[in-house]
C-alpha cells in the first residue's frame, strides 16, 4: 500500500508531528510505501522514508510551536490564499508523481481541503487543536467543512475530540472511528537513571534532591504552566529538597520565568524545548509528571510519562480522564492550583512512584502501543481502499 501523510508541522516539537513520524515508522516496518508532507522553516531529510517539505518560514500554528511563534489568524486574507493554494499544488503534485492509495490527512484545517482535490480516498485525523482554530477563526471554516464532509473517515484520537467533532462539523457518527493516540514503546520505557549526573546536564546542582517533578510542553495558557508554578509555591514549604522541570517553550516563557521570580521560587528550571529522545530518561528519573492543562484533546506526554513507569499528576479536562486514574496516577480539579499542589503532596509523601510506577508502565503499554494504533489504522486504510 502507498500512503501520503500530511502535517501542517514539522515531525518535531508538535503532538501531531510525532503521530506522523510514528506513522510513518511503522508502515514501513510493515512493508508499505510512504510520503510525507509538512511545512517547517526549513528542509529536514534525516529520516528513512521521503518527506516533502513545503518551506514557510515562521510557519502559522493553531497556538505555538518550538520553532515557530506565528499564527494561523495572524494571517492577513492574501497569506491565507497564499499558503492554500502552495498546499493544494503541492499535494496535486505528490498525488500524481507517488501516486498513493490513500492520503492520510492531519488536522480538520487545510490539509483535507488540498486532498479532496485530488479524488484519492483520503482519511482524517482530527488532533484538537484544529478545532480550537476552527472555533476562533471563522476565515477558515469553509475550508475547514469541505475537508472533513468529504473525508472518508474522519479518526479521533479522545472522546472529548469525538464529540466536538460530531458538533462543530456536523460529521455522523459512521465517519467517525475513535483511535486513541500511541507512544513508542521502545523509546519510552522504564531504566534506571542516576538522577544526580542526568539532572548535570541541565542544571547547575551539587546534590541529588530528593523529589522531581516534571511537565512538558507547550509554554501556551491552555497547558496550565502557571498552575503548576503557583502549585510550586505549595509543595516547595512542604518539601524544602524538591525540583521542579519545566521543559518546553512557547510565547509564555518570559512572563513563567517571571511568575517564577516573583513568587521567590528556587528550584523551579526551565529547559527549554529538548529533542524527544532526551525525554524518557527525565521522565523515568522523576517520581511525578505533572499535566496541568485547561484543555487537553489526548496529553501524548502523559502517556510517555507512564509508558517510563512514572505516574502522572493530571487535571481533569480533555481526553486525561478517559486514561488517568488512581491506579497510575491522580486527577485534580481543572484550574484549581490549590488542589494540584494537594495532589502532588499526596502523591509524593505516598509514594505514588514505588506504589503506582510498574502498574503505569505496563498499562500505558497494554492499552497505547504504537503497535496497536498501526493495525487499527491499516484496517481503515484497507476498508476505504477496498
């Protein structure tokens, strides 16, 4: 089978581009035929499968991006067009040169648009931040509708993200097949870390405290980060010796790292965005990950954190509920930074990592193996395709 994958984003530093990868990855180990598309700053060809990059400096985002602070209703009318129509060319281009079986779109945005053009059967899947767009910039919405009410299948990765579909874009529940997110079950697993020597890398610390805690992710209001930091405030009175890592970036950062002064925190450190194979050893290294979001369509990061048998503080929004609960982790109230520093206390002095780590580990890996996610997006390819 051939199949072209399309992302509005590089395959780095988004939720949807490490879904792509994955994909892409693990078709291939299957033995089918893959290309991608994407939109980065710049050409990026270190992988073993072709990918066509449309170069857009400072690229739109639905709300950040590592490499890139734009946004899609920064754009005036003209860049619009401009960057529909550099998408609809170059899918034209790519359907007749690879000619695919099967386009798998990602993102309710411009991509399905670009694809429908193509009269390929084409797949898909709707990540959330797309529908935050669509909620917020009406300029796009008829694009936004053509795509998806001509898609074959529409996937959803959370049932937060499968009932705002069905509401937003009037899609019945036949198009729409619910296929939870995957995390790669042989980067993300539980090893031994010496914390102290890891943590040197980073930080600038003579001894090994004796907590961490971790959040990664987008340095942007709906993940919570400033929840985190006032929760901070809680359970650095309760543990003098505690670490808290705040890897990732975004248009916040500087106004964080100033909450972070001006609460008088001391052991609160920002990383900044790191490659994604730097992660499992920070995650396996904490006793907690916290994912304090107000809107959260999966949480990919709290699946990583578990799959490396480190339960997860997470807040009760989006999709975190349909796969946190007190066997590996904790939720908390959304928006309320009293009861997430409770929860991270309770966690801590209970010793939630020895209790709820192994049972973490194997859950996430029962329940989100990229091995199962591949063979549930096969079956739906081949049923489309036949």
């Amino acid at each position: 089978m051939k199949v072209l994958l399309i992302n509005h984003f590089p395959l780095e530093g988004s939720g949807s581009g490490v879904y792509t990868k994955n994909i892409a990855f693990h078709l291939i180990e299957k033995g089918h035929d893959v290309k991608v598309i994407v939109v980065d700053n710049k050409k990026n060809n270190n992988y073993n499968f072709p990918v066509r990059t449309i170069v857009h400096y400072n690229f739109p985002c639905f709300t950040t991006h590592p490499v890139s602070n734009n946004q899609f209703y920064n754009l005036t009318r003209q860049e619009m067009n401009d960057y529909l129509m550099r998408f609809v060319d170059t899918v034209a281009e790519e359907a007749d040169t690879f000619k695919p079986d099967i386009i798998h779109c990602q993102h309710l945005w411009v991509a399905p648009y670009a694809a429908m053009q193509t009269n390929i059967p084409y797949v898909v899947t709707a990540h959330g931040t797309d529908i935050k767009g669509y909620k917020k910039d009406k300029r796009y919405r008829h694009i936004a509708l053509q795509g998806a009410s001509n898609a074959d299948k529409i996937i959803t990765i959370s049932d937060q993200v499968h009932s705002d579909v069905k509401k937003y874009y009037f899609i019945k529940e036949e198009k729409l097949q619910k296929i939870l997110n995957g995390v790669d079950e042989r980067l993300f697993k539980p090893q031994k870390i010496d914390r102290l020597k890891l943590l040197q890398k980073y930080i600038k610390i003579e001894e090994e405290p004796q907590h961490l805690i971790t959040f990664v992710g987008k340095l942007t209001h709906f993940k919570g980060v400033d929840l985190l930091i006032k929760a901070a405030e809680k359970y650095e009175r309760e543990f003098e010796d505690i670490v808290t890592l705040i890897i990732g970036n975004g248009e916040l950062r500087k106004k964080l790292e100033s909450q972070v002064d001006e609460l008088g925190l001391k052991n609160v450190y920002f990383l900044g965005n790191l490659p994604q194979q730097e992660l499992p050893k920070l995650y396996c290294s904490a006793d907690l990950s916290v994912v304090p979001s107000r809107v959260e369509p999966f949480g990919l990061v709290a699946v990583e954190a578990l799959a490396c048998g480190t339960p997860v503080v997470a807040s009760r929004a989006g999709g975190l509920p349909d796969f946190i609960n007190e066997n590996v982790g904790r939720l908390f109230k959304m928006n309320d930074y009293s009861d997430l520093a409770e929860k991270i206390i309770a966690s801590l002095k209970e010793d939630d990592k020895k209790k709820k780590g192994q049972k973490a580990a194997e859950y996430a890996v029962n329940n989100f193996s990229w091995s199962r996610v591949i063979d549930e997006l096969v079956d739906v390819y081949n049923d489309i395709i036949s």
